[in-house]
C-alpha cells in the first residue's frame, strides 16, 4: 500500500443494497485535507432518493437477516473483523487525510474488530424467558431484532462508532443504514467494501456520505426505520429526537456532548493526574466529548498541578498527521477550526487568566492548528466554562473543600464523564456516587474505559447505553405470549 494513499483508490460513493453508487442526482463535495487545505477528493453527496432506497433495501433485507440463524450472521462479522484487522493502516491513513487525526494515536480499527468479533456469538443471548405464575396458563417472553435501525455517527472516532453501531445491531438480526460525517467519510466507505468482501447479504449493511441535511434528516424521520442510534452534539441530538417523536415515534440511542470533569485532591498523585488529564486533552485535538475539559484542583497543591499539566500539555509536537512523529495534528477542518477561534476570543474578553496558549497557529505554513490552551481561575459562568469547545482547551480551576468540588463539577447540562484523583478510598466513592455522569474514572481519566461496561450519559449528554452487554438490549424488542392451557380431562 502506498503512503499516502493516491486519491484514485479512496472510495467515495455510497454501499446500498450491496453494490457502490453515485449519488442519485450526481451530486458531490468537496473534502480537504486539514493540514495541507488542498483537495483530497470529491465525495458523492447523498439525497433524500438515496436515502430512501437505502432504508427500502434495509427493510427488504431484514426478513431474511433476522431469521438467519446467529452462528450464521456471525461468520460475516468474524470475516469483517479479519478484514478490518488487515487494513488497520490504511484506515488509519484515512482518517489522518480526512480529519486530521494522527497516525500515531490510531486505535479505532482494533477496537472495531473487536466489537465484531465479540457481537459474532452474541445472537444467541437474545432469549426470552418463561412463567407458569398464572394459573391455567404457560406464558413466555420474546425477544426479537426491533427492525430495520439507522445509525449517525460522529468524525472524530468514526472506525470506532462504526464498530460500536453496526456489530450490536446485525448481532441481534437488525438490518442498519448508516450515515457517516461530512467530515470524515472516507475510512466508512473503506469499511463499507470490507463488508461487501466480507459477503455480507445485500442491504444488511447500507453506508452513505452525506451532511445531516437531507440524509440524516430523513433517516431521523423515516417511517420505515424502527431506532437511530446517534452520537454527536446535544444540539443534533435534540433534533432528531424531535424528528423521531414527530414520525412513527422510533426508538433513539442518544451519546452527547459533555464538559467533563477532573477532580484532583491534595493527596492525589499529582505527576500521574497531570499526564493523564493532558493526554485526555491531546486526544483527537481536544475534539472529544469525553475530554478533561474542566478541571478543579485542590488549593493547596494547584501550582505544582498546573506547573506539571503545562509542561506535558505544550510539548507536544504539532505537524502532518501521517508522519509517526507527530502527537498533534490539525483540528478537523476550517468550521471547527474557526468555531474554537470564538471560544480563544470569549476567554480573552472573560476574567480567566490566560496561562498558556490562546492562539492559534500554522506548521510550516499549513493545518488548521490551536495552540494548546491552559486558563485558571475562571469564573463558573464564563461561555468557556459552560459550553463545549472542542479543542486542545482547558480550564483549571481551584476548590476548598470536597463539597465545593462536587457541586462546581455537577453545575452543568452535560453529564457523560467525570474523575476523581485521591488516594482516600472513602472519598472516591463518595464523589463517583455523587457525581452527575454516565462514566466516573477513579485515579483515571477518559479515556479510560471497560469494555464490558455501559457508556453513555447523564442529562444533557444523551440516553441510552452503548457497550458490551448492553448494546444488543437496544436492538430488540420483547414480546409477552400468553398460552391458555386447556383443563385437564376429567
């Protein structure tokens, strides 16, 4: 495989009923490349046409698929997992070209094999269960796939939330149409000529590329599909909750945005809750939801925290993402970019103090490039401390006592990760328990996680749970028979 990738093996149309198509009206945009701002490809832009045949095949296949036997339905995705193991690189290399991610902190690949190759059994839990508590009756639940699913996933993970929505669903006999992000559509229409090798049955899987007007709306309204699984802002979320409810009231899996939380108390390791709570920050650029973006620290040992937290925080080194050298690359694209540029001017005009950053930068003369920005003493109420930036941004803040810390940290609309650094076990689950998030990392910090356990989140930052175990509860629906049983003879 070359390096870089030549623009004429990337694919970029749309996977529907299990053959690659244009777009139904010819229609393309335009994708540059973050760091070098020069065309990396025109991707096929999907209509509301497009999305409709899509969600028809999805339905048409779902009679089939559905009652295909699990071991059966797993050997595709034990084949896909293989496939996707073996393309590691490239995928990588996608994602770098597309949005800037840097090839040296690729994981998604791995991680979506594995979600493959755990969900390739999984069919079989889909049981119900029985009751003989009725009398003159033998009663019993089923448990079958919901129907044909939709999925939106995000630009910053996108290998990742691939694996994460589509093994869970075609697990529990689900058919999926799946609409990747403007931004980074490149490493899903590689996943999706996986699948086709993989033999996947025509319109199981369907992928299109597209903004969220007109594909995501559709599917976020479509009559025929039956749940959409979306992660991305609070702002979309709601929408397409609302869409959902105004529609045939489809079932909707929510993961948020977040503002979360790290609380480090004196006795904490400080070097280790520095280091961690930077390379929370350095991942994706500070483009994810799960990122230390707020951060109280005990007074007494605030400057040796913010001393250790600047020194890792600035070295990183900015530069192309596909060189293996570089930890940091360039924000996502110019939208992003210029959005975080009104945060840097809002905590320039607020009462924080700047401590490190505030700017932003080029490397050589390209990307789309944020200093990496350390403010302290920032008041509760400043835009920069209630709403989600996105970027290699973050406020310290100071904290009394461990009653202050846990209100300070609750004191907002998001709720999907928090951390505690302490060494006093009483405490730590005195504040995992009283801390409004999905996930809580004691002595870590995002993104840390288990795959066997939930993730999603508290208020603002969705509904529903996504992980190992809980992801295919998602996919299925119960059904109560009622079995009158005949008196005996007499």
């Amino acid at each position: 495989m070359g390096f870089p990738i030549s623009p004429e093996k990337i694919e970029r149309r749309h996977y529907i009923d299990g053959a690659f198509s244009e777009s139904s009206d010819k229609g393309t945009f335009e994708l540059k490349s973050p760091y070098s701002h020069e065309k990396i490809v025109d991707v096929c832009e999907a209509t509301v046409e497009d999305t409709n045949r899509a969600v028809a095949a999805a339905k048409a296949a779902f009679p089939s698929w559905s009652n295909t036997d699990p071991q059966t339905r797993g050997s595709y995705m034990k084949k896909l997992a293989e496939l996707i193991k073996q393309s590691n690189d490239e995928f990588a290399q996608l994602d770098a070209m597309a949005m800037g991610r840097p090839v040296s902190q690729y994981f998604d690949a791995g991680y979506a094999a594995s979600l493959f190759e755990h969900y390739a059994m999984m069919g079989y839990e889909a049981q119900g269960t029985t009751s003989l508590n009725t009398p003159g009756f033998m009663n019993m639940t089923l448990r079958q796939p919901i129907g044909p699913v939709a999925a939106i996933i995000p630009w910053n993970v996108p290998v990742m939330m691939l694996g994460m929505k589509l093994a869970p669903a075609l697990a529990a006999g689900c058919t999926v149409v799946l609409k990747s992000s403007e931004k980074a559509p490149l490493s899903s229409a590689k996943l999706a000529a996986l699948a086709h090798e993989a033999g996947f049955p025509p319109g199981v899987i369907n992928i299109l590329s597209g903004h969220g007007t007109p594909s995501g709306a559709t599917l976020s309204s479509h009559m025929d599909i039956r749940l959409i699984n979306f992660t991305g802002s609070t702002f979309t979320g709601r929408k397409i909750q609302a869409a959902a409810a105004a529609s045939n009231l489809k079932k909707v899996v929510l993961e948020l945005g977040g503002k979360s939380p790290a609380l480090v108390f004196e006795d904490a390791n400080i070097e280790k809750a520095a280091g961690e709570t930077v390379f929370s920050l350095q991942m994706v650029m500070g483009q994810a939801c799960i990122a230390n973006s707020r951060i109280y620290v005990q007074e007494t040992v605030a400057d040796k925290f913010k001393a250790a937290f600047k020194a890792n925080f600035k070295a990183a080194k900015k530069g192309d993402p596909l060189m293996p050298e570089t930890q940091q690359g360039p924000q996502a694209d110019v939208i992003q970019y210029e959005r975080i540029k009104t945060y840097l001017n809002a905590a320039k005009e607020g009462k924080g103090k700047l401590e490190i950053g505030g700017e932003v930068t080029q490397v050589d003369g390209k990307g789309f490039f944020v200093e990496p920005t350390v403010y302290s003493d920032v008041p509760e109420d400043e835009k920069t401390q209630k709403e989600e930036v996105f970027g290699p941004f973050v406020n310290i803040n100071t904290f009394k006592t461990e009653a202050e810390a846990i209100e300070k940290a609750n004191n907002t609309e998001y709720g999907l990760y928090a951390s505690v650094y302490t060494n006093d076990l009483s405490r730590a689950m005195r504040v995992a328990k009283a801390f409004e998030s999905g996930a809580v990392g004691v002595n870590c910090t995002s993104p840390t996680h288990a795959m066997d356990m939930p993730f999603g989140g508290y208020k603002g930052s969705g509904q529903g749970r996504e992980g190992l175990g809980y992801s295919l509860e998602e996919y299925l629906e119960i059904k109560t028979v009622l079995i009158k049983i005949d008196d005996a003879p007499k």
